[in-house]
C-alpha cells in the first residue's frame, strides 16, 4: 500500500511542477502580450507590403 501511495504522491508533485510552468510561461512575457501565441512578437520591418 505504501508504494501505491508514494506513487500517486510522485504523479501528483510532476502534475503541479507542469501546471505551474505552464502558468509561469504565460505570466512572464518577454515581448507583446502574454497569451504565448507568438504573433505579436512577428517583426514586419522587412515586409514588401503592397499599397
């Protein structure tokens, strides 16, 4: 019974450690908002856009 709980514990503790990064990765953003898409990092400067 033991093995099953410190199992369950370890299954528990890597669930938490990945919701949390997924969090922390979302909250910190480096450039543009924080919805982790990536879009609003896109630099156009070198774009030939026609008028």
């Amino acid at each position: 019974m033991q093995v099953q709980e410190i199992l369950v514990a370890l299954i528990f503790l890597i669930a938490l450690f990945y919701i949390g990064r997924l969090i922390f990765r979302n909250l910190k953003s480096d450039k543009g908002c924080s919805s982790g898409c990536g879009k609003c990092g896109v630099d156009f400067s070198d774009a030939n856009l026609k008028k």
